[in-house]
C-alpha cells in the first residue's frame, strides 16, 4: 500500500530515514567515546528502542516510570529515570523497576533523597543515582559550585550510590536565533565541568558526566566533558530543529498526513488534522523561530495558522494547487509531543507501507485503572 492510500489523519514514519538519523546519532558517539543513552520520551516505542540498542545504545534515559516499566519488561536492563521521584506509590514502583534492571535515578535535593533512602532501607535494596546540575535552563537541578554539596548531605544514605551528575540545556529550544544553539551548549558543557571538578575536589568520584539535548549533542561530545549523551528528538527530529538550524526539513522523519476538507475562502484551506495530531506548542519550551504549528512538507505557500481539535486551518499565500480531497504531510513543530497523541506510527520507506510501529509506553500503559468503590 502507498501512504497515499491511508485514511487521514495518518502519523506517518519514515523508516529509511529514521535509522539514518540513528545510525548517525550512534557515529557521532562512536567518534568521541561517550556512551548513548537515548531519551524514549520522544518516540515512546520499544520497537524503535530496540532499533537504537542494535546501532550501540548502551542504555536509555527515561522521563516517566510508564516508560521504565514497559522497558524492563521487554528485557532492556540498562536504565537511568530523569527526575526525582516522590510519592509512596512511585517508590514503590522505582523499587520494583530496580529488581528487574540496572536503574539509575535523579536527585536534586535531599527530600526526594531522604524518602528514596527510606523506601529502599525498607525494601533491603540500593540504588546508584545522579546529580541534576542545572545548566540554564532552572527547572530541576543545583547550581554547578553546589553540586559536591548535595553530594556530601546525601553521603550518608548508604541506599544510595553516587555515579555522576547530569544535565539537560533546555534553554536551547527557546533561542532567539541558529547561534543560540552554540551558546547553550557552551553552558552546557561549562556547567558539567564545573560540578564535575568540584566533586572531585571533595574526593567523590564521577564516573558518569551526562549531557542531554539533540541540539547541543555533538558540542557536548566534542567536549570531551561529557561521557554519556542523552539526546531523544533525534531520531525524528521536528520543525523546531530545522528552525534552530539543527538539520534540514528532509532528516524529519515523522509527519502527519492529512486531507483537505475545505476551502472556504481563497485564502483557506482546512484539514482533518488538528490539536490532537499536533499539539499546540511551538517546541519543546517556546522558540520563536517557527512560523504557525507545524511545516507543510513540499508547501512552502501554505501556512499552518491554526488548530480545533480535529481540524487545522492552513493560510495560502498567494495560490495553490491543492484541493479538496487532496493530500498533505505536515512536520510537527515538536515530535516528542506528536508522537504521544497516537497509539501507532505507520512505518513506510519510500511512500509504500511497511509495518506498524506501537506507541507502547504512554501514560498509564501498564498500569492499571483503581477500582471504584
């Protein structure tokens, strides 16, 4: 079957694609020496975590427990959980994860720490985590001079097991401007080298220094600082990396195919593609540099000015082709997003289709719902 030939809307994966931007990812690692761990928040699919564990993933980054879970379950052992974790029920479950695989977990504060050391001093178990260093971007994370403080306050639960620190320069996906990119990885990379040096300083060893963003990833493993590199966006990338100037419109391997339903005014044109195929963010945190929701592939009069749920309306500059019942593949501003508003990603290489790709670690996927009373 042709993708043409698809009921719409339609997320479409460009298989040939995709595994190029993978094996590059991979090469770029291989050059340099750092491990890759890549973040699944992005795709969200074990058959796709399983197509970068074959191209020399050494483990994989995780942003929910949902995701960790369904991991574990399919055999990956190599894990690392993004974010502290808090809640009773959450311990229990990083507890239960950590029985089934080489996790490692996140702290910034000793809250967090001091609930985990208590949960894991009850259940007779250890777990080694890392230090969020907060490169710029002030979301979670301790300033880099503070980081061998942390470490020391949280020295004496023996339930936890210092391994490094990491971090995650989100601030690069609200950049002004293509230059930001190199700005935010130098911070980045100054950020990890400053805690890095004062942990050693207070005698703590630091074998793992993770870096974490697809913009920024080939400066961090360029460093040399960095040892790990968590990228996730790559493996699609999206229209807020081509506007950042990460790559061009055809390393974008998820689309979303949509038709034309109507044209009412010259200037107009509306399609059964909306919020709920997008989203309606611009990026990852906000950059200006995206114009509309989304890229219309092979479009460049058409605009994608704005969304219902179930339908967008694209503004035409000037004249187009297109009709009513025609179709169309639109670039996601953010993948990572898109990705998670569908259950199955259609896998083709070169417009014929090939295979289903499930979205299996979406929210609440292995968890089951409470009983009403």
């Amino acid at each position: 079957m042709n993708i043409r030939d698809l009921a719409t809307p339609s997320f479409l994966l460009d298989l040939d694609v995709c595994e190029a931007n993978i094996r590059d990812m991979a090469a770029v690692c291989a050059r340099t020496g750092a491990e890759l761990w890549p973040m699944v928040k992005t795709h969200k699919s074990t058959a796709i975590a399983r197509r970068q564990k074959a191209a020399g993933a050494a483990g994989f980054l995780t942003g929910t427990l949902d995701e960790a879970e369904q991991l574990a379950a399919a055999g990956f052992t190599n894990l690392m959980h993004a974010y502290p974790v808090a809640g009773r029920e959450n311990l229990a479950r990083v507890i239960s994860l950590a029985r089934q695989a080489r996790l490692t977990v996140a702290l910034d504060g000793p809250a967090a720490a001091r609930a985990l050391a208590s949960a894991l001093d009850a259940a007779d178990a250890a777990l080694d985590y890392l230090i969020i260093v907060d490169s710029g971007l002030h979301r979670f994370g301790v300033p880099p001079a503070q980081a061998a403080e942390l470490a020391a306050a949280l020295a004496g639960y023996k339930q936890l097991r210092l391994k490094g620190i990491a971090t995650h320069p989100g601030q690069v996906y609200a950049a002004a401007a293509p230059e930001g990119v190199a700005t935010a990885a130098r911070a980045e990379v100054a950020a990890l080298a400053q805690a890095r040096d004062a942990l050693l300083k207070r005698g703590f060893a630091v074998p793992v220094v993770a870096a974490g963003s697809t913009p920024t990833a080939a400066h961090a493993a360029a460093s040399g600082v960095a040892t790990v590199l968590r990228p996730g966006n790559y493996v699609f990338y999206d229209n807020a990396q081509i506007a950042l100037g990460v790559v061009p419109a055809e390393r974008c391997a998820l689309t979303v195919l949509a038709t034309v339903l109507s044209r009412p005014r010259p200037d107009t044109l509306i399609i059964d593609a909306g919020s709920k195929c997008f989203g309606l963010d611009k990026g990852a945190h906000g950059t200006s540099l995206t114009a509309g929701f989304g890229l219309v592939r092979d479009h460049p009069e058409l605009t994608v000015a704005g969304l219902s749920e179930e339908v967008g309306k694209l503004a035409v500059s000037g004249d187009t082709a297109l009709a009513v019942g025609d179709k169309l593949a639109v670039i996601p501003n953010h993948a990572c997003a898109a990705a998670n508003l569908t259950s199955w990603l259609v896998g083709h290489r070169q417009g014929r289709v090939e295979e289903t790709i499930a979205i299996d670690m979406r929210g609440n996927a292995r968890l089951r719902p409470p009983l009403v009373q």
